[in-house]
C-alpha cells in the first residue's frame, strides 16, 4: 500500500511520508512558465491538461509521497454562483454575495473540468504516490464568500455569524451541498485522499458551531458513502483545546499541525485515533541550512511515536528556494 494511505491507517511509517502543502505553486519556475501559457490562474484551474501538468511537477521534480490537485478552495464559491476573478499580482476577488441567489444545484459547469484534471493526474501518477483531493471547509469558504476576497482580520465574516446567525446558518447549508458534489465528483475521478482545509478556523468565534459542526456533517456524509477514503483536516491557528475537540468530534482521520503547535502537546492529547500531518515553519524552508534542519529532526522524532505524515505548517512561500526542498526531501528519506 502506498506510505501515505498506511499512515492514515494508523500506521508509523518510518520514514513518514511527506508532501507539501501548496506544493504545486508559484516558487517552481516550471509552474511559473505553465502559468504564464495559461494567461491568468483560473484558465490554468479550468484546463485539465495544464493542471494535472502543473499538479505532477512538484511530484516529478521532489518525489512526494502525494500529488495534491492542482484547483483552489475558491472554485466552491464560483460554483455557487458568486462572480470569482484573480486580478493579476493581486488576490481574489469575489463579486456581492446574495445568500437567497445561490444555486441549489447546476453545480457540474464549473466541476466538470476539475474532476477531469484528477481523472488525467490518477492516469499518469507513480506507483506509490497518492492523489489528494480537496476543497475548504464550510467557515473558510463562507469567510471568503462574506469578506469579498482575502482579509487579515475577516471582521465582516466574523460579525455576519455574530449578529445574522441564521442567515449564516444558511450558507454554511448551501457550501456543504456544493462542497459535498465537488468532492464526490473527485473521489470518483480518483482522489484516495480528501484534506478540507480551515485556513481561518482560528478567525471563528463559535469553534463548535461553525467549524466542528459542519465539519463533522461533510465527513458523515462522505464517510457513508465512501468509507475508505481518509479525510484530513487542518483548522490552521486554532487553540489547544479546540484542536483538541476537532479531533474528536469532527471524525477526520487526521488533523493537520500550524507550526505553532507544540508537538509534545499535540503527540499527548490530540485524539489516539487520529494521523498527525505537519508542521515545519515555511520561514524555516524558505532560510534553509541548520535551522531547517534542526526544525526537519524534531518533527521527526515525533513522527516515531505516532502515524504521522511530515507537511509544512501552512503553504510553501513563494520565495522558497526549490533546492530547500529538495534537501529537505533528503533529509527525512535518510530517516
Ligand atoms: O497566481 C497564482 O498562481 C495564484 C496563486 C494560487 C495558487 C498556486 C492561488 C490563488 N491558489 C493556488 C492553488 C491552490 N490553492 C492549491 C493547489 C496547489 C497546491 O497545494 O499544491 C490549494 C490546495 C489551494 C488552497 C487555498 N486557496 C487555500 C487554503 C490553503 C491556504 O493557503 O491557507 C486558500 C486560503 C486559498 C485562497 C487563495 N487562492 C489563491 C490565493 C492567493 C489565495 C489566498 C487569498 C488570501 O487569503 O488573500
């Protein structure tokens, strides 16, 4: 079996399989010159061949232990139907949100070609890599959704779910249904792995009720009809102990690690059943040399004691020079 499906088994790899969040991005000249081809990010989503080209590259250059699909958490909005653009050297931009306007089903327009790109990576992945799909999880999406783009602080989302919370309520309700199509069009495309990732989790006033609960309903429903799928779930910047009721209550199969984590902590307390994945300071990779590799040994000495799979803390850095990842690629295969 693959190392990355044995170690969401319940398995200690050792060495623990390794893959990178953002992997497939911007500090890869290959990826820079495929971009530019596509002429804009979202023709390189919607173009399946350029995308499982794009998805592969890190997986050809680095060895991986998974691919991860190359699409963004943003296609779930534009499925909706919120108008989605990415400015040039700016963010995302998402057009006005109309909870009532959404769309309760039609969601394949927009889907098709991304189950496409999974359907072409899975033809053309190595032996014994595995093909993560994924999307963002409800909050994060809705943080999008409500904000209009990226946000340091997201205080409009934050006050829609304080002071509206039944209209929140709702759309949480419409991005589970148009995640839920997303994601099954993926597993049957291919994916064996799925990470839904909460990169505001910690932005949520209401942990239990807008993360862990709609969390917890999308993996019921993925888990009842496609049990041997494991799910990772990464609510990046939440507390202790809200970590701590994520893994339990969620039912991931394994909860991803922000580099602010302490890993005696999270190797102690967070739920025995659980995978841990992480959690290497992205400044660490971009700087390199001792520092890293100080950082790469204490992970993996925790990676002895429980299944764990090694990641970043959050995305690779755009400026991270590509040969830090190759050594650190190095580095963890050498044990
Ligand atoms: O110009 C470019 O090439 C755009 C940069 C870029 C890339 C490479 C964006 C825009 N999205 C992606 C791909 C992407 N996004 C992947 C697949 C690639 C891989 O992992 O190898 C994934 C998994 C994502 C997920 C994603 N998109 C997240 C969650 C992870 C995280 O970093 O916290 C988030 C928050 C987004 C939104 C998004 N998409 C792009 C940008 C610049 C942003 C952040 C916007 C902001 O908050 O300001």
């Amino acid at each position: 079996m693959k190392p990355l499906l044995r170690a969401l088994g319940g398995e200690i790899v050792t060495p623990p399989p390794v893959w990178l969040m953002r992997q497939a991005g911007r500090f890869l000249p290959e990826y820079q010159e495929v971009r530019a081809k596509a002429g804009g990010f979202l023709n390189l989503v919607y173009s399946p061949e350029l995308a499982a080209e794009v998805t592969l590259q890190p997986v050809k250059r680095f060895g991986m232990d998974a691919a991860i699909l190359f699409s963004d958490i943003l296609i779930v909005p534009q499925m909706l139907g919120q108008q989605l653009e990415f400015a040039e050297g700016e963010g995302p931009k998402l057009g006005p949100l109309e909870i009532d306007k959404l769309k309760k089903e039609g969601f394949e327009e927009h889907a098709k070609p991304v189950w496409e790109t999974v359907r072409r990576v899975k033809e053309q992945l190595p032996e014994n890599c595995a093909l993560i799909g994924f999307a963002g999880s409800p909050w994060t999406v809705a943080c999008y959704m409500i904000e209009g783009g990226g946000s340091d602080t997201f205080d409009n989302a934050r006050q829609f779910a304080r002071s509206r919370p039944a209209d929140f309520e709702k759309l949480i309700d419409r991005i589970i249904t148009a995640t839920l199509v997303y994601l099954e069009g993926q597993i049957e495309a291919g994916a064996e792995v799925i990470q839904l990732f909460d990169s505001w989790a910690g932005k949520c006033d209401n942990f239990q009720r807008w993360v862990i609960e709609p969390t917890a309903a999308l993996v019921m429903i993925l888990k009842s009809k496609y049990p041997k799928i494991p799910i990772i779930g990464f609510p990046r910047l939440a507390s202790q102990q809200h970590m701590a009721s994520y893994g339990v209550y969620t039912g991931v199969n394994c909860v991803g690690l922000d580099q602010s984590i302490d890993l005696d902590w999270a190797t102690q307390s967070l739920a025995r059943r659980t995978t841990l994945q992480g959690n290497l300071d992205p400044e660490l990779l971009i700087r390199g040399g001792d520092e890293m590799r100080a950082g790469v040994d204490k992970i993996l000495q925790h990676a002895k004691q429980r299944p764990w799979i090694f990641n970043l803390g959050h995305g690779v850095d755009k400026t991270t020079p590509p040969e830090h990842v190759a050594e650190l690629i190095a580095q963890i295969r050498a044990g």
